[in-house]
C-alpha cells in the first residue's frame, strides 16, 4: 500500500511539472490567448512518463559522451537485472541542440526516479560497481600481475 501512496504522489508531481504554467493572461482576464510550446524539460518529462505508463524503460544519453571503463558491461546489467534500454539519440531535426539536451535530463529524471523506486536508491552505484568488477576481469582475468 505504501509502495502505491508514492506511485500516486510521483505521478501527481510528474503531471504539475509536465502541466507547466496557463496560457493565460494574468489574473484569468480576457485578451489574447497565447499557445505556450512546452519546454524541452516538459517534452521529455511528459514523453518518459508515457513510456512508464507503457512499462517501457528506458534511459538516453545526449550528447554522447566518453565511456568509462566498464560501460558495456554497466548497460548489459541494466538491461539483465532491470529490464532497462539505453539509447544514444541523434539530434532531431528543427530541434536546438539545448531545447534536446534538456529533454533528455528531463527524460531521464523521471526514469531514474522510477528505476530506484522499482530496484532501491542504490541501485545505480551498485550497478556500477558490478560493472567494474566485470570489466576489471575481463582485462585481467584471475587477478593475475
């Protein structure tokens, strides 16, 4: 029951935050009415959160980075234990590389909050621990000098 109370306060929160601000004139009077285009952030909070309702996980990386020793073996683990995808999108076209950039740390806020509800709060350090460990025998195998 308590697991279910927090579902229903991420989700309230998710929805304020994906809801943003009216379009409104201030003070609710009449004039012209205004389309809002929702901000990266909002895009990317809104588009994670259907893809949970889904029960599709999935975490992005924008823009690529150097990856660390072990990273294969980091991704492999989210897949095999948490059932999680990863994915490296390309810049969309039309989109400005920080309206996308926001999208995908909007994205991923609302997935990593999911996956360490689902998995526990430490969850991702000790993915990656277990990441290293695996790399570190893969390049050096029983420990040998």
């Amino acid at each position: 029951m308590r697991k279910r109370h927090r579902m229903v306060w991420v989700v309230a929160i998710v929805a304020t935050l994906a809801a943003g601000c009216s379009s409104g004139p201030p003070g609710g009077g009449s004039g012209p009415a205004t389309t809002r285009t929702p901000s990266g952030r909002e895009t990317g909070v809104k588009g994670a959160t259907d893809a949970i309702a889904a029960g599709a996980l999935k975490l992005k990386e924008y823009p690529p980075l150097p990856y660390p020793p072990g990273h294969q073996e980091y991704v492999a683990l989210l897949r095999e234990r948490c059932r999680v995808g990863y994915e490296v999108p390309q810049l969309p076209p039309g989109v400005a590389e920080a309206d996308f950039i926001q999208e995908v740390r909007g994205w991923n806020e609302v997935v990593e909050a999911e996956i360490k509800r689902k998995h526990g709060a430490g969850i991702f350090e000790e993915l990656h621990e277990e990441a290293r460990k695996r790399w570190q025998e893969k390049v050096n195998p029983g420990g040998k000098r």
